[in-house]
C-alpha cells in the first residue's frame, strides 16, 4: 500500500473512533440521566418532597400568643385554670426545696455543695421556672380579659412567651429521661433508698408535666429537637469538665452517675449518643402524641376551636 494512503487512513481512524466514542458517551449520558429520574420518581413515591422542603425551606410561623396562656379545651383563661397554674407552680416548688433540704430523705447526707451536679436537679430548676412563668402569663391574661375592650387575637407574642415555650419543651422531654433513665441504669436499691424524696425527684416529676400536657395547648415541633439536645449537650460537657478538674459526687466517687463515668470515655460517649437518640425519639413521639390529644378533645369540645389549635401547632 502507498505510504500516502497509509497516512490518509491514519489520519481518518482518530475521527471515526472520536465518533463513535462520543455517540458512546452520548448514549451512556442519556441512559444515566433516565436512570436517575426514575430513582427520583421512586424517591418521591416513597417520601414527599414537600415535607423536605417544608423543613429546610419554609419559613414556619410562630404560634399564637394566646396558646401559652389558655387551656387545650378552652378559648379563654377562667378562674380554675389560674388555680391550677398556682398548684403546678406550688408542686414543682415543693419538689425543688424538699430536694435540696433532704426533706424525705430516710438518710439525708446535708451534701448542699453537690446539689447542682445532678442532671434530676437541673429538671426540677427547669420545672420550677417553667410553672413560675406559666403562671404569672396566666394570671396577666386573665386579669386582662377583664377589661371590655380585650381581643386576645391582639396578644403578640414576646420574649417571655417564647422563654417559657423553650422551658415547658426541654422539661417535658428532660423530666421523661430522668425518669426512664433513673430507674433503668441508676438506682441501685444497695445505695439508693425508695424514699418519699426519692418518688418526689423521679417520678412526681414526670407526672406533673405529663398532667401539664394533657391541659395546656403549648405546640410541640420536631424541629425544636435541637433545644433538648441542647440540654443534654450542656449536662455532657459539665459532667466532662466536672471530672478533669477533680470533682466527687456526694458519696465520694469521682464521677456523677455510673453510667456516666468518664474513666470509661469509650462507653460513656456510647452511652451519651444512645441518650442524645433517645431524647430525638422521645420529643418525636411527644410531637406524635400533641396531634392525638387534638383529636381526643375534639371529640370533647368545641370542633372549630380544636381544629384551629390544632393548625397553630404544626409539628414541622
């Protein structure tokens, strides 16, 4: 063969390969693209793509003002519910003095200095401050509505509205987890008596938040999660801090829970995560659980009160 045709069909065969290399490329293009939106569609059968946007996008709004002042089956604020908040308040209180003052304890220890390290102690402060102002925004709303010209449709919602929704919230999901967690990995019926102090920090207190839940309408949402992981967050690194620079608890161990003993940092930090899952779980379930109290007071009350309640809190 001519060395001129040798160099034609040198010269050709990268153009033909070339082609047929980009309509390969082409095809394999078009068969990705067709694959993904099929895994899309599927994807989007299986989970709604609103509900995604609704978290990461939209802007949700507050709730009402009214709904941290009223009960769930009523549209105003009647003299029962101001009694009700000042036995909330009076209960929490009893709890917080009779723990730090030993009262009921069969054998009281006076250790005072240690009273702040204990994650139950930090639930009774926080059920203390929720009660407290629960109970003074009560008692301002129903004075208010005294007056002729009252709308509470005109209540806005302030600072104190939104600290006592943050408080009622971390409360709820905290009071729970002391409980459970107590009774689960904690007492130990050779140190720990079943005294009436003892039912008072880790059992009254759950009771009186879940009674607190089942009457006020205060709105549960999931992405308020992060406000009890917060909290959880806090106590971790307190507890942390707390052992390296030397602390005891109250019979004398350097560390404040067993099961959170940071001379085992491996199974403390497990044991600190599987609590951070069960604080998400919990407050979802809580979130759960607001829409069937809904349901279960509109069979009860009013339908368009409920239903109206029940929209300002929407759980996204």
């Amino acid at each position: 063969m001519p060395p001129e045709c040798e160099e034609v069909e040198d010269r050709v065969m990268p153009e033909k390969i070339s082609c047929i290399d980009g309509r390969i490329k082409d095809h394999l293009r078009f068969a990705a693209a067709t694959t993904l939106c099929d895994r899309r569609a599927m994807v989007n059968q299986l989970w709604d793509y609103n509900v995604v946007r609704k978290w990461f996008h939209r802007k949700k709004e507050p709730p009402h003002a009214r709904a941290f002042t009223e009960p769930v089956c009523q549209r105003d604020v009647a003299t029962w519910y101001v009694v009700y908040r000042g036995l909330m308040f009076a209960s929490w209180l009893t709890i917080i003095v009779c723990s730090f003052f030993e009262i009921g304890s069969w054998e009281p220890l006076r250790a005072y200095d240690k009273w702040a390290i204990y994650l139950t102690n930090w639930d009774i402060v926080l059920g203390v401050s929720q009660a407290f102002i629960g109970l003074l925004l009560t008692a301002r709303r129903w004075k208010l509505q005294k007056t002729a010209d009252f709308d509470p449709q005109g209540l806005t919602l302030g600072s104190v509205e939104r600290i006592y929704w943050f408080l009622f919230v971390v409360t709820m999901n905290t009071a729970i987890c002391v409980t459970v967690t107590y009774w689960a990995g904690v007492y130990n019926p050779k140190s720990n008596n079943l005294d009436p102090l003892n039912i008072m920090q880790h059992i009254c207190n759950s009771i009186l938040i879940l009674i607190d839940f089942c009457v006020t309408s205060i709105p549960f949402r999931l992405r308020n999660v992060w406000w009890c992981l917060m909290i959880v967050l806090s106590y971790v690194m307190f507890s942390l801090i707390y052992y390296l620079a030397g602390g005891l608890d109250r019979f004398g161990n350097h560390c404040i829970y067993k099961i959170l003993d940071w001379k085992k940092p491996l199974h403390t930090t497990m044991f600190c995560i599987g609590e951070a899952i069960v604080v998400t779980v919990l407050h979802s379930l809580l979130c759960f659980l607001e829409r069937v109290k809904y349901r279960v007071y509109a069979k009860w009350f009013d339908m368009s009160h409920i239903f109206h309640a029940q929209k300002e809190a929407d759980i996204v």
